[in-house]
C-alpha cells in the first residue's frame, strides 16, 4: 500500500488545527490579544514590532514570541532590552512556525500579564500562510525594496490577510515601486484590505497603525 501524500498532508495540518484551537482558547482566557506577524526576511518585523511597543507601551502590555530558524536570541534580545517579555522559539530549520511551536512559546509567557501579543512568524512569504497558529489575526508586512509584484506572486499570502503594513515608504523616492500596481494586486485577493504605509526608520505612518491596533484591543476586551 502506497501513503497518499495529499493525506499526509492534511492529517498534518488538521492536527495542527487542533492545537492552534487550544492556543486560542489559552490567549482568550489570559485576555491577550495576538497578531501572528509575517513578512519575507528584512522587510522590518523586529523593526515594526519595537515602533509598536515604543507607541503603546504606557497602557498596553505587549509580550512577543520570535520564531528563528536558527537558535540566535537576536531578535529576542532586542525586544527585552526595552523591558518587554519575548521568548525565542527556535525551529530546528523548519521555515515556519506552526501551533505546537506557539505553545511552547506561550508557556514561558506570563500571559495573564500580556495585553497583546506579537508572533514573528520566520521569514517567509509561502508556508506560515497554511498554519493556524491560534492567533487572533494575520498580519503580513511588505516592504517596498521588495518590490510592487509581490502579491501578484505570492498570493495564498495576501488572501488570508486581515492588515497590511507597507514599510520602508523613506526609500519610495529611490525605488521602482509602482504602489498603484502593488495596490492594485492585493484589491484583487483581498479587497477592502485595511492597510498602512509606514517607515520604521522615520516614524511615519506609525500614529495611524498604533490607533487601529488601539480599537482593535478595545473591542476585544468587550467581546
Ligand atoms: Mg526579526
Ligand atoms: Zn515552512
């Protein structure tokens, strides 16, 4: 008898569902809210993640989880240094993170203390799209070094969205990037998608996504 590979597959990932359930339910009962962050390496995750934490940190707890293909605290280190909880969570070489993983992360969190919490997902723009991690929402960051075809290109990606950060607008005046075509792109997989343009290095743009992020807690804090 032959293993169905397309099986293999889908018992994978439906295990993996039933573990990212638990972590929803862990992070709901803890009251945290989470973002699981994705992005292709360099576009910025650590980057936004520290803009966030510098705009929200005088009322809003945040706890961050680092997913890393290779065991370096880098990453991790950066978000202690400015007094906020991260753990590590080293993949073994795996190019995403999947729920098991989150779980082992949340476990060293005190998470009843965490307001919001902020998964770095690895570097990637393929396969952290096809896992569940149990968290309450997709965040993809695209920057504009990496191009206007992207979600042209990677479009699984794009349709599980429920925001979009475009980073790295300072380099705009020095890059090809048509942001109508990029637009563009992504009305057509996920129309109607909340977005913001932002540059982790100036600032700008940061205001905006940090009041979004606001009402978003507000409103999860009701629920
Ligand atoms: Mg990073
Ligand atoms: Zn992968």
């Amino acid at each position: 008898m032959t293993v169905n590979r397309v099986q293999v597959v889908e018992n994978i990932l439906n295990a993996n569902d039933q573990v990212a359930q638990l972590n929803r339910q862990a992070l709901d009962n803890a009251g945290a809210f989470s973002i699981n962050l994705m992005a292709s390496p360099g576009a910025g995750k650590t980057s936004f993640i520290l803009k966030t934490i510098q705009a929200l940190r005088t009322d809003v707890k945040i706890g961050v989880v680092e997913g890393d293909t290779a065991p370096v605290t880098i990453d991790a280190d950066k978000i202690n240094a400015v007094g906020m909880p991260a753990v590590q969570i080293n993949t073994g070489g795996e190019c995403h993170l999947d729920a098991v993983m989150l779980k082992a992360g949340l476990q060293q969190l005190p998470l009843p203390e965490i307001d919001l919490l902020i998964v770095e997902n690895v570097g990637n723009l393929i396969c952290p799209a096809a896992f569940d991690l149990g968290t309450h929402i997709n965040l993809l960051i695209a920057s504009i070094p990496e191009g206007d075809d992207k979600p042209y290109k990677y479009p699984n990606i794009y349709r599980g969205l429920d925001v979009l950060v475009i980073n790295k607008t300072d380099l705009l005046p020095y890059i090809d990037f048509r942001m109508d075509y990029f637009r563009q792109g992504v009305e057509m997989l996920n129309p109607g998608l909340t977005t913001f343009a932002v540059s982790c290095k100036t600032g700008e743009g940061i205001d905006a996504w940090a009041d979004w992020l606001r009402g978003r807690l507000a409103a999860s804090r009701q629920v």
